[in-house]
C-alpha cells in the first residue's frame, strides 16, 4: 500500500468514526466527506470500496442497528425512531424493515431473552443488521 493509500483509508475511519459517534444527527454525505478530507463523490467511492456500501447505507445500517437495541430495551417504534435521527415514521418502518427483515412493531413484539443475557458487546454482535446476507454464505 502506498503512503496515500494509508492516509486515505485514516480518512475513512475517521469518517465511519464519525458516523458512528454522530448517527442522530443528521449527517449527508457533504457533511461526512469534509471529515475525510475528501470531496463528496470521491469519498463516496473510497468508501464504498473500503467498507462495502455506500456512506449512506452505513449511517442507515448504524442507526437501524442503534432502533434495535431500543425496541428491545421496550421503547416505541415512534420514539426509536426519532432517536436515531431519523425523522419520517414511514421511511424508517420502510428501511428497518428492508434491513432486518420484519417490522420494527414486530421486532418490538418479539422475546429477547438470549440477547439481554448476553454481553452488549456480544449482543451488538449477534444482533448487527447483515444488509448482504447471501454473500456472506457464499462467503464461508
């Protein structure tokens, strides 16, 4: 790898750093790229091919992930919601659903015993929304 290549990709773990850290904000694209020092589209494409999706699609994944620990903790769909920052009921239904495969009120509604007496660290884990689930049993 070249010097460049190293500084880019410190860039982009910065980046999803700041992603992670800053999820409930609301956070575009511009926004994330100024972090990596990088212009929007050109981070958007070192991105993807570090880390596989878009910046995008990992703050929607991150804050997905973030709802499930909250609906299992009880919170309401509504309030799960608005605290991950996203900020229409029906996109985020849309896309908790297209990602974790069932609706937020039935993964509310659903028993969570394994989870809870799990690690967090373990649970966060097991319980990471897999937006590419085939390829990653083709994978192994």
């Amino acid at each position: 790898m070249t010097p460049q290549e190293l500084a880019n990709l410190a860039h982009l773990r910065r980046a999803r750093d700041f992603i992670d850290r800053e999820y409930a904000r609301p956070l575009d694209v511009p926004t994330m790229a100024a972090g990596a020092l990088m212009s929007p589209a050109h981070f958007s494409r070192q991105f993807k091919a570090a880390y596989g999706e878009s910046p995008y699609n990992y703050l929607m994944t991150r804050r997905i992930e973030r709802a499930m620990a909250l609906l299992r903790a009880g919170s309401s769909v509504t309030d799960a919601c608005m605290e991950v920052g996203c900020t229409s009921l029906g996109s985020f239904s849309s896309r908790f659903t297209e990602i974790v495969g069932i609706t937020p009120s039935e993964y509310r509604s659903r028993e969570h015993h394994a989870v809870k007496a799990m690690p967090n660290c373990i649970a966060k884990q097991q319980t990471r929304p897999d937006r590419n689930p085939a390829a990653r049993a083709t994978a192994t």
